[in-house]
C-alpha cells in the first residue's frame, strides 16, 4: 500500500501506537489501515459417488484440476461463498451437507474452507474461470494434476473418511514447502 485510501495522501508502513505489529498508516489523516487474512471458500460436489472438479483456465496453476473455491465476497456467508463459487465455475447447484476442512495456510495468510455438497442434478458446465468440468470416480482423480495443496489434502480426507463410511471435520494447517 503506498497511498490511503481514505485521503489520499502517503502512508508509512510503522507500528501504532498501543500495537505489537507494523501496519500502513496514513501521514495525513493518521487512519491505521489494516489487513487481515482472507478466506477461500469452495465445495466437495457430489454426484453419484462422483466429484466434480475444475480445470483451471486462469492463473494460478492454470491447466490444473481444483475444486470449485474462490475468495469470499464482502457481506455473504461462508456458505453463500461455497454456493456462488460452485455456481460460477461449474455452473453447478449445490446442496451444502457440512464443512468438511479448514485449511490454515499461515504462510499465505488465507485459510480454506470445503464444504460437502451434494449436487441437485446432473448438470455441469465450465465457469469463465474454467476450461472443463467433470465428475470423476474416487478411483480417477488426477493427483498429480491438482491445482492447489489445500484440495489435495481436503480430497485425501475425503476418501479416507469414505473408506470408513463416516465423514468428519478436519482442521490442518500447511507449512511453506
Ligand atoms: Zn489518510
């Protein structure tokens, strides 16, 4: 940030007054102006034993496999967020069943949320933020082609919790590599 937002004018990068950490502050009007993690939210889609997963058609990771997610918007729910996501890049609907994960990324500063979902029909289409869909057997998916470490992880748990027929919430949190 080299500007405030709320003025204009230059900001430094410093430690407030009363604060432990450095944060942008405006010379001017003196406004702290804070920033915290941000939460990307996604979805499990099922489908008769199948998942449904995107290839990416934009970077990061562009040409991968992921799971519908993407950055929660301003004043929605996290389950809204996982709902919208699947809309915009599966063009699927979706019936949330309960968060799944939640991936700490300390790292990044972002933490990740998949919820389970069961999908209303059988149809799927390619978001503008995806080159194909498709619904793939437990035994098909493309680990050496998935985009992120949080959907490998998340779809690990997956098909363990299925192996056991119980489906849990696990919390995890990844370390730089
Ligand atoms: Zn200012």
């Amino acid at each position: 940030m080299k500007y405030c937002s709320t003025c204009g004018a230059t900001v430094s990068h410093r430690v407030p007054e009363g604060d432990r950490l450095a944060r942008f502050v405006c010379d001017q009007c003196g406004e702290i102006h804070y920033i915290n993690p941000k939460l990307v939210v996604g979805t499990i889609p099922v489908w008769q034993e199948r998942i449904l997963l995107c290839r990416r058609a934009i970077e990061p990771q562009l040409g991968f496999w992921t799971l519908p997610a993407g950055f929660m918007e301003m004043a929605e729910s996290t389950a809204e967020a996982a709902r919208r996501e699947t809309r915009e890049e599966a063009c699927a609907h979706v019936r949330l069943v309960g968060l799944f994960s939640m991936v700490n990324i300390p790292h990044i500063s972002q933490v990740h949320l998949f919820y389970r979902a069961e999908m209303d029909d059988a149809s799927f289409a390619p978001g503008d933020e995806t080159l194909e869909t498709r619904l793939f057997a437990l035994e098909e998916i493309p680990w050496d082609e998935l985009a992120f470490r949080s959907v490998s992880l998340t779809l690990r748990l997956f098909l363990e919790d299925r192996e056991r027929s119980h489906y849990g919430f696990h919390e995890a949190t990844l370390a730089p590599k």
